[in-house]
C-alpha cells in the first residue's frame, strides 16, 4: 500500500521505527533502569483526613457509609433529572420563533 511504503521510508529516512498504540515499544537493552526501589512515605495524609472524617460521620449518624454496586445504581441520577425539557430545544424548528 501507499502509506506503507511512506512510513517504510521514513522509518529508514529517520532510522525510527514507527510504533503505534497497540504495539509493544522496542527496549534498547539498559536503555533505562528496573528494578530499584520505590520510597514508601506511606498513605496520603488527605487521605489519612477522609477516613477519620469518615469514621466520625458514621459514628455521629449512626450508620455505616459505603458503596455497593447496587447503591450506585440505585443512587445515580435519572437522565429526567439532569435535563429539563419544559422549553423548546434550541436547536429545533420551531416555527413561531422565525422572523417574518
């Protein structure tokens, strides 16, 4: 094809092989280091915060919060909730809005 033969050429022109998304990137062999250690600083102090200020809510409120698979679908909001459709959609044909 046209567009392969075009990116086989600048690959050679460039001496860059071309990856896309999907392709597995081609290492040089100790082209960057592996295998070293990570810091661990431990959890995230925000998130140290929530779950104190979680736990208090629960216990002020006496009940227990947390996410089900079943209370996000029963929780997550209608499409009739998010819209109102009590007006004319701009973008309509509305006929009595045209000027004569």
């Amino acid at each position: 094809m046209y567009t392969d033969n075009n990116i086989k050429t600048t690959e050679k022109k460039l001496n860059h092989k071309l990856n896309f998304f999907n392709d597995p990137v081609p290492l040089k062999e100790d082209s960057h280091p592996v295998n070293y250690k990570v810091a661990d600083f431990g959890m995230d102090p925000d998130i140290i915060t929530s779950l104190s200020n979680m736990g208090q809510a629960e216990s002020s409120l006496n009940h227990k919060l947390g996410v089900t698979k079943d209370s996000v679908y029963e929780n997550a909001p209608q499409w009739s909730d998010l819209v109102s459709l009590d007006r004319e959609p701009l973008l309509s044909r509305n006929r009595s809005l045209e000027l004569h």
